[in-house]
C-alpha cells in the first residue's frame, strides 16, 4: 500500500504538470494510471485477515465508477463527455454514500455538517448560477449528492465499526473530493483559472485516504 501510495504522488505531480501545459499524450495515459493505483490500494483492503465488507466493495464500485468518470473529463472540454462524467461521478458519490451509510452513525454532528454543507452550497450556488444555463439542474443534483457524501462520512465518527483514524481519513478524503469538484465547477462556471487543474491533487488525495480506510477494521 505504501508503495503504491508513493507511485500515486509522482504519476499525480506529473499529470498536474502535464494539465498545466496542456501535454494531452502524458494526460491520457497519467490519468488513468493514477485512478488504477487508487483501485489498487482499495483492493489491497480485501486481503487483509479482517475487512468490512461492505465498505470495501461499495468504495471499490464507487472508485470503478470514478475511473470511467476520469476518462471522460479529459475531453470535458466537449459538452458530452463532460456530461457522461459528471453523471459518473455521480454514481461514484452515490456509492460512497451508501458505503457510509450502511456503517454511519447518525449524531448532531452529522446534522450540523449537513447544515454547514447547505450554507456552504448556497453561497457556492450563487458565484456560478449566472453561466449555468441548460446544466443547472444537474450542477444542483450533483452539489446535492457530494454534499450528502461528506455529510454521511462525518457519521463514521459514531460507528462502532470504524476507529477514530480511520473515521478521520474518510472525512478528509472526502472534504478533499468536496474541493477538488467545487475548484473544477469554479473554473467551469466562474472564473477561468489557469492552474485550475491543481484540483487533482485534491481530487487524489482524498480518494486515497478513502482508500486506505478500508485496511484495519477491527
């Protein structure tokens, strides 16, 4: 897992720079790369003597579909693939979500990290509505989706079926994924910005730590 956790650093710092300058060949074969290493740090949860398997194969789903959503947005900059990967990852958010669910514990945090979402989402909503057109509604449901993703992940601080760290690198990661997506819709619907694809660090490391908290269940 560590190693395949450093490959990811190096494959990831190379596609951010290739992003950067627009180097298309590097992008197409960094990209999938990086999200298989991810796949393949998710699997190693299934050959460890004790894993949930619930978890573990709802995160492995979600990161499946997660990796045909990469494919597609690298050609985002065409309405119909950015289209088929935002319904992707759509699924990939639905799939996390179930995953925390089933294990979750529902407590007043989780309803004060829903309610903090909400606010949060809003005053996102209002920065990009103006240039939304057609997508509005799908930019909403998808807003809607992520942000019940993280605030199902805060519920794993409840359950008995998680330790504390690992609670806590679910939450990262998917506050992690939460800024990647909100940077990406930014320069979408916003405000171009020219080191926008920094959003993939982001984006990586939060499903890492997804990932990795599959291994050592107790």
């Amino acid at each position: 897992m560590l190693y395949l956790s450093s490959v990811l650093a190096v494959t990831v710092a190379l596609l951010v720079r290739a992003e950067i300058l627009g180097l298309k060949p590097q992008i197409y074969v960094l990209k999938p790369v990086s999200t298989l290493l991810v796949i393949g740090v998710a699997a190693l949860s299934l050959t460890e003597p004790v894993y949930n398997a619930s978890y573990s194969y709802w995160i492995l789903l979600g990161l499946g579909l997660c990796f045909g959503g990469d494919l597609a947005l690298m050609f985002q900059d065409r309405r119909k693939p950015f289209m088929i990967g935002l319904v992707l990852f759509l699924l990939g958010h639905v799939a996390y979500t179930v995953a925390f669910t089933l294990l979750g514990v529902a407590s007043s945090r989780t309803l004060l990290a829903g309610l903090v979402l909400l606010a949060a989402g809003l005053a996102f909503y209002r920065l990009i509505s103006a240039r939304l057109g057609s997508m509005r509604l799908a930019v909403i449901l998808y807003f809607l989706i992520i942000s019940l993703m993280v605030m199902q992940a805060t519920s794993l601080l409840d359950s008995a079926q998680f330790n504390r760290v690992q609670a806590l690198m679910v939450i990262g990661g998917a506050v992690l994924f939460y800024v990647s997506d909100v940077m990406l819709a930014a320069n979408r619907f916003w405000r171009p910005w020219k080191y926008n694809r920094t959003s993939l660090a982001f984006y990586y490391a939060g499903q890492l730590l997804i990932a990795v908290a599959g291994s050592g269940f107790e």
